[in-house]
C-alpha cells in the first residue's frame, strides 16, 4: 500500500479532518486537524511513514482549523 493510502487511513483511524496528496516528484503533502493528541500522533505517524517508506524531511505548520473540513481523503 502507498504512502498516501496508508496516510489516509491512519488519518481515519485517528479521526482526523483534512486530506493527504502528491506534490509531484516523491513529494507528499498532507492537511489535516482533530483534536491535539491525535494530531501530535498523526504527526509522529508521518514522520516514519507506513512499512517500507523512506521519509527524508518533514516540514509542517500549524494553521487555523477550517470549520468546513470534510473526513480524511486522498486529494488527486
């Protein structure tokens, strides 16, 4: 399973809002919110990535939550 697959789920399982895509190249970008602790986890989780991916550098931000943010999805 890919990256942004396995991403999404994990982004489920933790009831995150938000979505997970390519930038093009290798590159992965992700937004999500929920609750902090689940956030901070969905955050360690992509910083080792699921089985067999190779995660070189991390870069986040945090933003303000969106009131409009939809269940976790893979943005195409």
């Amino acid at each position: 399973m890919g990256f942004r697959y396995s991403a999404c789920r994990e982004g489920r399982r933790l009831g995150l809002a938000g979505w997970v895509r390519n930038t093009g190249g290798s590159g992965v970008e992700a937004f999500f919110q929920g609750q902090r602790e689940k956030a901070e986890a969905f955050l360690e989780w992509l910083r080792r990535g699921p089985p067999g991916a190779r995660v070189d550098n991390l870069d986040y931000s945090r933003v303000e939550p969106q009131e409009d943010a939809e269940p976790f999805t893979i943005r195409y």
